[in-house]
C-alpha cells in the first residue's frame, strides 16, 4: 500500500461516491495494474474500471532567493467499483 498516498475530499470527487467512484492519489511510479492489486486485496473489492490523469506541478519558491523549485509529482487515479461494493473508509451502509 506505499503507492497509494491519501484519497481526495474535493467537491467532485464527493459527488462521484454517488456514482461508486473513489478518487485516490497515487505515487507516479505505480502502474494501475499494481493499484488494483492493492485496492482489491486490502480493501476486498471488485474494480470495473480506473482512469488516471497526472496533476500539473506547482512552483514553490524558497525564502530567501531566485530559485524556482517545484512540489512532487503525483497521479490522481479514479477507481470504479461493481455495484454492491463500498470502501469503508469513504461511506458506510
């Protein structure tokens, strides 16, 4: 479970769970075939589909200089789940 990082509480991803899609953020190294694994064996769910899209870095700069820097990379993945299944920290019954 190092590849998934933490899941997202944004406005549509709220309104996805209606639709038993979760959204995840995962680590850029991790394909989706290795994030299904995951998701299935710790979670015991079945996964119908997973689509993914990779964020746009954001500049950071340092307090005290010129040099732009930037955040860490990472992929936002959406997982949809056979109906009947849930993840539990999400929703309940």
């Amino acid at each position: 479970m190092d590849g998934i990082k933490y899941p997202v509480s944004a406005d549509k991803s709220i309104r996805l769970l209606l639709k038993n899609k979760y959204t995840l953020n995962v680590e850029s190294g991790s394909t989706k075939t290795e994030i299904k694994c995951w998701v299935e064996l710790f979670f015991g769910v079945k996964i119908i589909a997973m689509n993914d899209h990779r964020l746009p870095r954001k500049g950071k700069r340092k307090k005290m200089g010129s040099i732009m820097g930037q955040t860490r990379h990472y992929r936002r993945m959406i997982i949809t789940l056979e109906s009947g299944y849930y993840i539990p920290p999400f929703r309940t019954k």
